[in-house]
C-alpha cells in the first residue's frame, strides 16, 4: 500500500534534482500582472532617463512630471511626493513611492513584462546580464563619480595605481569586445542601465572617450534606438538641464596595483 505514495515521491525529488542526474523540469514563463498608475519624476539628464528609456522600450503608459528646463519647479514638485529622499528617479508606483533606478526597473520588468528585455535564466548571458545590472551603479558609477569630485578639487598627475574609473570603463570595453549588448547577445535593462555612467565618465572628460572604440560603438547602436529617440523627445524637449564642467584634462595612466581593489 505504501509503494504509490513511495514511487510518487521519488519522482517529485526528481523533478527537483540537480541537472546532470535526471531532467529537469522546463521553465515556466511568469505571468503578467497588471500595471498600476506610474508617475516618473524626472530632471533632465539624471537617471530618471532610464525608467522613461524603459516604459518607452516596452511600450507601457506613464505619466512623466518635470517642468522642462526649469530645475527649481521639478525639484520643488519632488520634494512634494518624496521629502526624506528628493532624488531622481522617484516613482509614484500605484500607492508606493520608490526610488532606486534598478530595483525599479526590475520591479517592472519582473511583474509586467516578464521575460522581455532579460536573457532567460538558465542561459549564458544571463549572469553577465545580471553583472552589469549591479555594476552600473556598483563599480562604473561609483568611482567615475568619486573621480570626478575629487579632480574638481584637485587634478590629479596621475590615475589612482588601485581601480579607477580609466579601468572601470576598460572593463566594460573589453566585455564589449566580444559581446555586442551587456545583456549579451541581446539588447536588455543591463544596457539601460550602463549608458548613465558612461556617458558621465565620457562627457565629463573622466576618461579619453577615444580609448574605448567598442563602447563608443555600443553608444551609438543605442542612440539610433526607436525607444531611446522617444526618451530623448520627451524627457529633454530642451536639452539639458543643469550641466556639470567637464574636467580640462585627462590625468595619465599610472602603474597599476597587481591585485586589483574593490
């Protein structure tokens, strides 16, 4: 009598086994749920530009607040929804307000549009899909941020001989090498998310954009985007808003440490 509930769950531990040892179970794409009202607030030029890049990618509806080139009223209207942390983006989501870039986009990617704009998960591309996700922010960002406030102070003689945003930028570079998108194969958010911070450290003289040919080409395959066009159109009817200086100059490789800093 006990065989059928012994056989039973002898095949839902096989269902669960590790690959290699039996096959196992085919992935199931997650449903959609539904869209709640999104509200961007938005400035010109700042990381807002991503989650309007994104709805504009998955063709789902939006509100867009700012006053275009008028810094002082879209400031004053975010600071209305979101006093503790006026920071762009700030996302009017149903009843929540959130902030964070990333974890917005995966929000709405991971409920309304699954499997769009994301490598599957049990594929090559996606862990360096997943990478560049946190390494927009993590690494690039970080320290061409860093770099520049620093350099503004005081322009360096010669790059830091630890990690630096030269080296950050060259990482990418090389990834680029051999990938034609961060998400891999295909164009994904990772790509949403890495223009900022590349952009930021090429504009603002950071690093000598003529060094890095593969990111310069990605840059351009992302500028002649339908979606990335619509961005532009509608979350800088003006132009910039707010310019940072560019740094006058480059500062010169050094040598570099022989383990590499975090």
């Amino acid at each position: 009598m006990k065989r059928p509930l012994i056989a039973g769950l002898a095949l839902a531990l096989a269902a669960t086994a590790l690959p290699g040892t039996v096959e196992a179970a085919p992935q199931r794409a997650a449903k959609a749920t539904a869209l709640p009202p999104i509200t961007i607030y938005h400035l010109e030029g700042r990381r807002s530009e991503r989650i309007v890049w994104l709805m504009e990618e998955l063709g789902l509806p939006y509100e867009l607040e700012f006053k275009p080139a008028d810094m002082a009223a879209t400031s004053a209207a975010l600071r209305g929804i979101n006093p503790a942390m006026p920071v762009f983006p700030t996302v009017k989501y149903g009843d929540q307000v959130l902030v964070e870039s990333g974890a917005i986009i995966d929000t709405i990617v991971n409920r309304h549009a699954p499997g769009r704009l994301t490598p599957p998960l049990n594929s090559p591309d996606y862990p360096y899909h997943l990478m560049w996700m946190h390494y927009a922010e993590g690494s690039l960002a970080s320290r061409a941020i860093a770099d520049y406030r620093v350099w503004m102070i005081k322009p360096p003689t010669e790059r830091s001989r630890l990690v630096d945003s030269e080296q950050v930028v060259q990482f990418a570079e090389d990834y680029l090498a051999k990938h034609p998108w961060f998400g891999g194969a295909e164009f994904s958010t990772a790509d949403i998310m890495m223009l900022f911070p590349l952009n930021f450290a090429m504009q603002l003289n950071i690093v000598d954009k003529d060094q890095f040919p593969n990111v310069n080409a990605w840059r351009t395959r992302i500028e002649a985007r339908p979606a990335y066009k619509r961005m532009l159109a509608k979350a800088r009817p003006r132009g910039m808003v707010g310019n940072l200086p560019a740094l006058p100059r480059h500062a010169p490789a050094g040598p570099r440490a022989s383990t590499p800093v975090r």
